[in-house]
C-alpha cells in the first residue's frame, strides 16, 4: 500500500498595468516549466517567504521574476489549485494584485523567466498557458475599468 506525501503552498504575484495609447497594457512572461520543459506564458508569481505578508511576496516577487517595480491598487483574490510533483501532491493557493509599474525603468530578471513583455489585456488573455491566470487577468479589465469610471 503506498501513501501519498502532500503539502501546501501559499504564494502571491501581481498583475502589473501601465498605460499605453490604446489603454492599459500588463507584463507577461515566458518561461519553460521546471518539471516538463513545456513553454508557459505567466503572470509573475512566487512564494511567500517566512514572516512576509502575501503583499510583500507579490511585489518581491513582480520585480524579481519580470524586473519591474510595482505597487499595489487592489486585491484581485486567490486561485486554488493542486498537482504532482516527484510522487507529493501539492495544494497551492496563490493570492493576486493588481499592480501598477512604478516607473518605466525595467532591471535584470533573476532567471526563471526568459523574457518579459508587455502587451494589451486583450493579447495577454489570448497568450497566458493557464485558465485561472486568464480568470485573474479579466478581473483585473474589470478593476481597471471601475477606476477608470470614478
């Protein structure tokens, strides 16, 4: 009889906005999956290091992976979901920010991601790999379009 190892992980990313001449425009990125290889495009994402605030986590983590400097407008909420990895089942929940770019300054990235580019919401939905990333990205068009409305 085999038990199955599991664990949970708490991480926090951002969906980082700045505008463009036909609206807004977010920060994608590529990278290859650690454990297939396979091409993502992705929002920026990580974990929640010991004694930081998910908050903290996303904006760390927003300009280590894509090397922009951001700050948070608003929550957006949490995405829930588990996979495999070496025989552990792992539960993850990601908490989601919108973001706006502080400057137009862009630094190294540390590595994870291959490249960074910003494109308009309707193009990102149209290229993000994962579903629930989509979700986050079109609450953020709704977020946007509620502050844009005030």
């Amino acid at each position: 009889m085999s038990t199955a190892k599991s664990r949970s992980e708490v991480c926090a990313g951002g969906v980082v906005y700045r505008a463009a001449a036909a609206g807004f425009e977010i920060a994608i990125a590529d990278e290859s999956d650690r454990l297939t290889g396979a091409p993502n495009t992705r929002l920026a994402k990580g974990h929640v290091d010991a004694g930081e605030t998910p908050e903290e986590a996303a904006v760390r983590e927003v300009r280590e992976e894509i090397g922009v400097v951001a700050r948070i407008v608003a929550p957006l909420g949490s995405v829930h979901y588990t996979f495999e990895e070496r025989e552990t089942r792992i539960s993850k929940e990601v908490h989601f920010y919108l973001m706006r770019a502080t400057s137009d300054d862009e630094h190294p990235l540390d590595g994870e991601m291959e490249r960074m580019y910003w494109l308009s919401i309707d193009e990102a939905v149209h290229r993000l790999t994962f579903d629930t990333e989509r979700q986050i990205v079109e609450r953020a068009r709704a977020s946007l379009r509620d502050r844009a409305a005030d």
